[in-house]
C-alpha cells in the first residue's frame, strides 16, 4: 500500500453500465470483453471480475502474458480468455499450461493464422492429452494478422491433418469501422461473410462469429453476426467523434491528485524547465505530484487544465517526470485540496477526449499511457 495521492479512480458502476450497454445493442448480448494493455490503463484484474459477473462471453488479451496475473483466479478461471495476436509456435506449451490447469480451467484460444503454428500446437496438445481452442482469424483489409480470404479453405482443410486443435471461432478487424464513410468498412465485412458462407458451404461451423469492434457495434448491425468484441467502449469512450450512432457510455476512470505545495510569486516569474511560462501578475503556483513518468504526457505542457474546487485553472511550464505546476491566481487553494485531471469535479468534466485532442491523438493513447505508478484503486 502507498500513501501516494495520485490515483486513478475506477467506477465500478460505469463499467457495469457500458457492458450492459453493449450487450443490449448487440442484440445477441455475447461480448467479448477486450481488457489488453491493462484494461486500457484500468486495472485487467478488477476489469475482468467486472465484466465476468455481468456475462461476457470471454475475455480478450493482446498477447497471453496479460491473463497470467489473474487467469487462475478462481472467479476467473472458468471464464474463456482470446488472445487476439496471433502466437509463436514456440508458445504452445504456455497455452496448454493456460488450458489445462485444472479440471474448471476454460479454455484459452490463440488466434490462428499459421499452419505452422496450429500443427505445433496441435503436437503440444496431443502430448498433454488435451484439446486447443482456435479463432480463425481472416484478414478483410486491415493487412496486419490473418488469413487471406481465399486462402481460408485451404488453411482449414491444411489444418484439418492435426488433431488436438479445434476452431471454435472465426474473426476479422475492421480498419476504419469509425470513419463517417464506411465504405470500407462495408468491403471488409462483405469479404468476411463470404468467408463464413465458403467455409460454411464446405462443414466448418463455428459458434463464435466476430467481426465488430466498438465502433462497428455502434454503426454497422449486420456485422454483429453471434458476437461482438469491443474494447474503448467498455471504459466509457466513442470509438469516434465521426460516428453516425453514438452510444450511451460513462468514463469510468478518474485521474487525481492533490496539491502538495504552494507558493506566492511576482509578476514575471518563470516556471519549471526552460522557463517556458511566465507569470503575467503576482500569483500562487500550486504543485502537483504527477508527470510524464505517470503518463502525464509532457506534450501537454501548455495545453492542460485541471479541476479544483470544481473550477478549471491551467497547467503551467513544461510537465516534469513527477511534478507539474498550475496557476491558481488568488483562489483559495490550500495544500492537500484534491487536483481532478482526468473526469469530474462538481460541474466540470475533463475527458480523455479532451486530452487527445490536445495531444493530437486517441483517447485509447491517454488511457493506456498511464502508468504502472499510479494505483488504481476501484470504486462502487
């Protein structure tokens, strides 16, 4: 435990709330829950149990090393998990360790897009006396994993040779499922249905059938298929501000601090590195414990807000590793008051949005980019 102040706040409730959003709009309710690179920045341990309780279908990681911290939980263990990137050949092993542990252990499906790869799985399985869960995952245009479309009979017929695999799933990713023009999009997924029909027409069933992300879960139905896989929306956000549908979502993490030093200073007076602010009239420079070493970019330096009181007052001089400094002017600010940098504070907000728009980038980057550092520390 750290009497550290700078903490991020996970509600709990919110969390609840956009799963059961999404699970209505689907209009099947099979989510699988993505809570990759730390259930973007929100705890993957808390995120699964949540998302668990409310019926996901399965859990999603980026790569298998993300589940070990909590696949054996005894909550979580009977819960299926996907790893979305393909794996190595030489991960076979591991992916047995995560399926067979014990009798209630659900399974822990790779992603398939090798032939190699499911043959040294399949090798691995039969020596463990167990059987493999696969997602077959087909590339429609997003040109980074997968099989390609006309390739997929083949690779399943290939695949069909090695016992101790079985293709309980098939997925594609949308590239550019958020852009207003979705003619793309509607290419993709026109290529991933005829993939399905083929491998249909030829005896390959599968009971899992994803293709939308959050984005296509809000804008696109017919690509909801059995099952939806969505991420950002879980954790409150749009996939987009170009969306045509918008969902009904609750930020679920707070970013704050509080304020640890004052001091009064004259008119201009340069502040932190490089003297990059100077103090226009006497003022008070309030201190804050957090920086870029807690994924407060310094490229916002300049550009931030934060609440106090309910109040917004700007960010001063160049964000430090550990510390920034605000300007509060005359306020009433006293050490100790609480520093809301990321949520709500009284009638004011700070979203995610507002600080990739700073940073010219997605509130998916803000998220994720805080750090190990900070507890999160849940909330009802």
């Amino acid at each position: 435990m750290t009497n550290r102040p700078t903490i991020a706040e996970i509600h709990a409730d919110a969390l609840r709330h956009n799963i059961r959003t999404i699970r209505r709009v689907s209009g099947h309710g099979n989510v699988i829950a993505v809570i990759k690179a730390n259930g973007y920045g929100h705890g993957s341990e808390d995120c699964a149990r949540i998302f668990a309780r409310e019926g996901a279908s399965m859990l999603a990681v980026a790569v298998l090393d993300e589940a070990l911290s909590w696949r054996f939980l005894p909550e979580l263990e009977r819960v299926p998990v996907l790893v979305v990137t393909p794996p190595f050949a030489h991960e076979a092993e591991a992916y047995c360790d995560c399926s067979s542990r014990t009798p209630e252990t659900a399974h822990c499906a790779f992603s398939a897009a090798s032939v190699e790869t499911v043959q040294a799985f399949s090798y691995a399985a039969k020596a463990r006396g167990i059987t493999l869960s696969a997602h077959l995952y087909v590339d429609t245009g997003m040109r980074r994993d997968g099989i390609e479309p006309e390739d997929a009979l083949a690779f399943m017929r290939a695949c069909a040779e090695f016992d101790g695999v079985r293709f309980d799933g098939i997925c594609t990713h949308f590239a550019s499922a958020d852009d207003t023009d979705k003619t793309f999009a509607n290419k993709q997924l026109q290529r991933f249905q005829d993939t399905v029909c083929t491998l249909g027409d030829a005896g390959w069933q599968f009971s899992m059938i994803h293709a939308a992300n959050s984005a296509a879960t809000a804008d696109i139905p017919a690509s909801r298929f059995n099952t939806v896989r969505t991420g950002i929306a879980l954790y409150g956000y749009q996939p987009s501000h170009t969306m045509h549908t918008t969902l009904d979502l609750r930020p679920a993490l707070t970013l704050k601090t509080c304020v640890i030093s004052l001091r009064r200073v004259p008119p201009h007076t340069p502040v932190s590195y490089g003297g990059r602010y100077t103090t226009p009239a006497e003022t008070t420079i309030a201190t804050l414990p957090i920086g870029y070493g807690d994924g407060f970019p310094r490229g916002l330096s300049g550009k931030a807000s934060c609440l106090i009181h309910g109040k917004r007052f700007a960010i001063v001089g160049t964000i430090c590793m550990d510390q920034c400094m605000v300007d509060v002017g005359n306020a009433p600010v006293r050490v100790g008051d609480e520093v809301v940098l990321l949520g709500e504070q009284g009638n004011s907000r700070i979203f995610a949005d507002d600080l990739a728009d700073a940073l010219s980038t997605i509130p998916y980057e803000v998220l994720t980019n805080i750090s190990a550092r900070v507890r999160r520390v849940l909330v009802a």
